[in-house]
C-alpha cells in the first residue's frame, strides 16, 4: 500500500502545472533601483517599462541574472561582494543565497547554461588574482558544483550563446577585498573578451592592441552570432579612445567610435551595451550620451540624457533606463515611456 500511494503521488506530481515567468506577469525586463526612501528593490518591468512586481532588497543591487524558464532571478552584491540572492519573483522570497567560497568574490553578473540548470557566475580567486567562473546546480538548491578559469583577470559580464558558450569580458583589473574597489594593477593590465564552455574550458581570447591595454572590456551584448563589447578606459580621460568593439568567433576585432567631440563627451565610460536588428548602443552615465553605431561598426548618432546607464533590447527596438526614474524607447530620440520617483541603476536585464 505504501509502494502505492508513493507512486500515485509521484504521478501526481509530474503532471502538476510548472510556474513560469507568466506567474510573475511575464516580464520583459528586470532592473535594480533605490528608492526615494534610499531603499533599493529588484522590479520586473513589461515592454512599456510599467510596474509587474517590486522585491526588496537588502542592499544596492548591480545586476541579475533571470532563469531562462522559471520565474527566478538571481540578484548580486556589487563588486567585490560574497553573497548572491536567488529570487523567487512570483512570491518575492529570497529561495536562497550563495555564498561565494572562501577565498572568492562575486563580480556581479552570472548566466544560466544547461536549460537553466547551472548557473554560472564570475569571480575573483582572491590570493591569485585569477578570473574563475563559479558552477552552482539550480535543481540541488543552487548547490556549488566547481569553477574553471575565465581566461583572465577580472571577469565581469558573462553572456550565454547559442551551444552554451559563454563570452567573458575580463575586464584586466586585479582588485582585493581588503583595497575595496581600488585598482591594484592599471599598468599591467591585459583585458580580454574569451569564449569559454563548462565543458571544454576556454575555445577563444581576444585581446586589444598594446595601446588600448587600458580598456577595460566590461558588458557584453549579443545577437546572431555578433558579440559588442563595452569598455571602461582605465587612462588618459582626454584620450578619445574606442569604447565600443564588435567580434565574430574566429574573426577580429572591429573597434567603434564616434566623431571627436562625442567621443570625448563619453568621458571614458561606457556602462552599459545592447543589440537591435540593426545597431548597437552604448551609455555612459558620466557623459549623459547614447552612442549608436551601425552592426558594422559605422557612428549613427548621439542622443543626450543627463545619467543614463541602462540598456537592452525591447520589442521594437532599444530601450534604456536612467538615474532619474525614466524608462526610454531609443529610436532616433529618446523618448519617455515611464518615469518614477526612484533612481535605476545600471543594467536593464533583458528576459528571454
């Protein structure tokens, strides 16, 4: 009887409904934000840039990293931070927490791979100084299954592609827990974009030129097999340097700029990067600027937007987000869709 009742409640429970992100009102986009109260919350946020839900959150996020299929998101610490938060968006309790290992840091992105299965997350091995991507398995309570090298020092974005390869952005800076955010390493540093899988380690590196060591390579954006990558130059801030590059597996590197003035109006930084059918955008907050580049690398146009940082994909093209509340359709203008009384902070995930 026992036997039984097992069996019959086993094939009860296989034939339950599971919960998707159409549980949390399918959102289209997740976004960290402080509030005017300086609380900070995890939103989930339709096409329109509308209101789905609100989590709090214990601290400034950074980043999340939203399960391709459940209605999960995981949110990081800033860097150099130890703990990430796996949400439950439905219910909006926190299902679990990572730790990093000891003697391991956070970077503040991470990626599923698998269908969704292992979530993989950048980091720093503290004493070495090496970039390590940290394996957790979902379906064992996110439980820490290994780590392999990033194939560089100070990984930061990590973007899943088609196959599950995943494209890194070693960012080239070597930090410390004990230094804070303090920059140990500006005149060695040697950023990267790699392509790496949990299964075979690092397939491809790609490095900048020697005078472009200063790059840092920080966000990444992809579609139909063209990686952007957006860069944080560590030099000169009169230097207009290239803050934008766009890379084809096996193929090279094709650096972005724009005219002189706008190049030098990017003040250096650039904070976030994204893909429509036809162009590719970059931010910077600090310059209030929105560099639009052609997907074969050619300057399109700037649009002005005091502290504007985050970027994805929408429905019909690009949409950003900024320090003021406003959630933005990018055409030729930049034109509100929503504006809120709280402070976005720097990345627009995009779900799906």
């Amino acid at each position: 009887m026992r036997r039984r009742h097992f069996l019959t409640a086993l094939l009860a429970s296989a034939t339950l409904p599971q919960v998707t992100w159409a549980d949390a009102g399918n959102p289209a986009f997740l976004a960290a934000a402080q509030e005017p109260d300086g609380t900070f919350a995890l939103f989930g946020l339709s096409e329109q840039g509308q209101d789905l839900f609100r989590i709090p959150l214990p601290a400034r996020g950074h980043a999340a990293a939203a399960h391709p299929l459940r209605p999960e998101a995981v949110a990081f610490a800033r860097r150099p931070g130890t703990y990430a938060l796996v949400i439950d968006c439905v219910s909006g309790r926190v299902a679990h927490r990572l730790e990093a290992p000891e003697g391991h840091h956070f970077y503040g992105h991470g990626a599923f791979v698998d269908g969704g299965a292992v979530l993989v997350t950048t980091e720093n091995h503290i004493d070495s100084g090496v970039g390590r991507l940290g394996l957790w398995a979902r379906d064992e309570g996110y439980r820490r299954i290994g780590s392999l090298a990033s194939g560089g020092i100070g990984p930061h974005e990590i973007l899943r592609l088609p196959g599950d390869v995943l494209a890194v952005a070693n960012g080239g800076i070597l930090t410390h827990p004990d230094r804070g955010r303090e920059k140990l390493n500006l005149d060695s540093m040697r950023p990267n974009l790699s392509y790496v899988t949990v299964t075979g380690g690092l397939q491809e590196s790609v490095e900048l030129s020697e005078d472009l060591h200063r790059a840092s390579i920080r966000h990444l954006a992809h579609r139909d097999g063209l990686v952007g990558f957006a860069m944080q130059w560590q030099g000169d801030l009169s230097e207009p340097v290239p803050l934008l590059g766009l890379h084809r597996k096996g193929g090279r590197v094709t650096l972005c700029e724009a005219d002189l003035a706008e190049q030098l109006a990017m003040q250096g930084y650039a904070g976030s990067v994204a893909m429509d059918a036809g162009r590719v955008g970059i931010t910077s907050p600090r310059g209030g600027r929105l560099h639009l580049f052609g997907l074969d690398g050619e300057f399109l146009t700037a649009l002005s937007r005091s502290d504007i940082c985050g970027l994805a994909a929408g429905a019909e093209g690009l949409v950003a987000t900024d320090g003021h509340g406003g959630v933005l359709s990018c055409t030729d203008r930049l034109a509100p869709l929503t504006v809120a009384r709280r402070a976005w902070d720097n990345h627009l995930v995009r779900l799906g």
